[in-house]
C-alpha cells in the first residue's frame, strides 16, 4: 500500500488589513542516501530547494551506505518519514533493492549523478566503472587539494606571510569580509590562497606592494559601509557586546573601507565586492581570474 509523502504546513499567521498574507512555509522530509560522504548530495539538494520560497526540506542523512544491513536501516527510516529520496549509489543490487522499495510505496527517487554520467558515457564512447566514492580517490588530484588545504590553513589572517610569496592568490580585506571561508574554499579547488586583514594603521608587508604579474593574484574584497555596519553588529550581539565601539561605528568603517579601496586602487589590484555575494559566488570569480590569468601565462 502507498505511503503519502509527508507534506506540513506552518500555522497560519494573523495578518492586518494592510499588509499582504504571506503564504505558510511547506516542510517536506528528504532523504540523502550516499555511498560516500554525501557532499554533492547536500550540494545539488539545497542548490534546488534554493529555487523554491518558504520551502523547508527537513534533511535525513546517511552516509556510506555499503551494505544490505545498511540500507535495511535506511528504508525503515525512509518508510517513518516518507518524503523525497535522493541517492548516489555505486552498487547495482543495493540501488535496485532502494528503488524498488520506493516504487512500491510511491516514494519518489532521483539517482542525482546519472544523468551527468550517462551524457559524459555517450560522449566519451567509454562505459563507468561505477566505481564507490570514486571522486575520493587518494590520486594525484586527492593530495593536491590536500596541500592547497594545509597551505591556506597555514597562511590564514596575516600568518607567516613571508609564504605568501608561494599562494596562488592573496585575498586583502577588512575584518568580516570573509577571507578565511573564501579561502578556504578556494583550496578545495586546489588553490594555494592566503589572507591579509587590513587593519588601520597597521602597515602591509613590505613584499605586497613590489609585486609583479609573475606573483600571486591579489584581489582585494570591497564591501558597502552599511553592510559591513551591520555584519559587525551582528557579530558583537552574538559576543554579548552591547556597546557599538569603533570597530562598529558607522563614521569609522567608511573611513576604514575608503582606505582599502584607496589601497586596492593605488597597486591597480583586482577587486570583487562581496557586499551581496555569498562566499561560493566570491570564490566563483576569483577563480575565473585565476583561469585568465593562467590561460595567458
């Protein structure tokens, strides 16, 4: 018999007369089933859930799901909280077995990964290996994000800066203008990145302003004034700091962010404003620089 997926609705809000009534949030369980780690599980699923307003996946997670025993523990929680099931499974006889336990209960599935294997299959005239966690491979590929890692942890906020000669790319910013995040998502892709708090009256290494085209990329990351207000205020509410200091004050940020951007201007830096771009989209386009840049090296 099927089971209807779970589909709640949050209370109803009072609205007045003059103000539109906003629709209730729909929650909705989904199911992430991997034989890895789950990563682009997580990924491709809030990248969707994304398109969609006041809608609230409620995430049950399981990860290296290699056996029988395994996936049993999986279905019954599948079967108390039936939703959507999303799934990356190398092994033929555990996906049949996971498919065909939805079908009967109209659950719906979605393997994520084959359409992009089946195109890139056609494409290549090459059959998959359906190789489990292939993308974890310990291959050259595997320690070279590695290192990126270990580097960009090592030259975080202004540490050992004289190995910032090495980095692929020097991020510059004043404080909250997520450099580290920035970072260190930029090593996952393999890129050797650096920090620099710009802090006033605090001078930069003596080696930063002598660079040439043949050093790191250094791109300073702008921000508005309000934005940056409102960042730091958020950050001293949530250290139980009530009072706005000048780390906070509106006078002395724009005073602060003019000169950075008198500093990014003067050494003809690169720059990308993250006042409303999420770390992922900052990340995106220092890549596509880093890519210029190499492509005509």
């Amino acid at each position: 018999m099927g089971v209807t997926p779970l589909v709640k609705s949050a209370p109803d809000r009072q609205e007045t007369s003059v103000t539109q009534p906003q629709r209730p949030s729909i929650y909705f369980n989904v199911h992430l089933v991997s034989d890895s780690t789950g990563e682009t599980l997580n990924a491709i699923q809030r990248a969707a859930c994304a398109q969609f307003e006041n809608v609230q996946p409620l995430e049950h997670n399981y990860y290296l799901v290699r056996s029988e025993r395994q996936l049993e523990r999986v279905m019954k929680e599948i079967e108390a909280a039936p939703g959507v099931v999303w799934y990356t499974i190398s092994d033929g006889a555990l996906r049949g077995r996971l498919e065909a336990f939805c079908r009967e209960r109209s659950i719906p599935t979605l393997p994520v990964l084959d359409p992009s294997i089946a195109m890139l299959s056609r494409h290549l005239g090459v059959a998959p290996n359906n190789r489990v966690a292939g993308q974890h491979a310990l291959d050259e590929d595997y320690f070279e994000r590695m290192e990126a890692i270990n580097f960009t942890l090592a030259h975080d906020d202004g540490q050992n800066v004289e190995g910032l000669i090495g980095a692929d790319v020097i991020l510059l910013g004043v404080s909250r203008t997520s450099k580290t995040p920035t970072c260190v998502y930029l090593a996952n892709r393999k890129v050797r990145a650096g920090n620099i708090p710009l802090v006033p009256g605090v001078p930069l290494p003596d080696f930063m302003e002598k660079l040439g085209d043949k050093g790191p990329l250094v791109v300073g990351l702008k921000i508005s004034a309000e934005r940056l207000v409102q960042i730091r205020r958020q950050r001293l509410i949530s250290l139980n700091q009530d009072e706005i200091t000048e780390y906070a004050d509106e006078e002395a940020v724009r005073d602060e962010i003019t000169q950075a951007n008198r500093l990014f201007q003067r050494n003809g830096w690169k720059t990308i404003d993250v006042s409303r771009r999420s770390v992922e989209e900052t990340a995106a386009g220092i890549l596509n620089m880093l890519h210029e840049r190499w492509g005509h090296s």
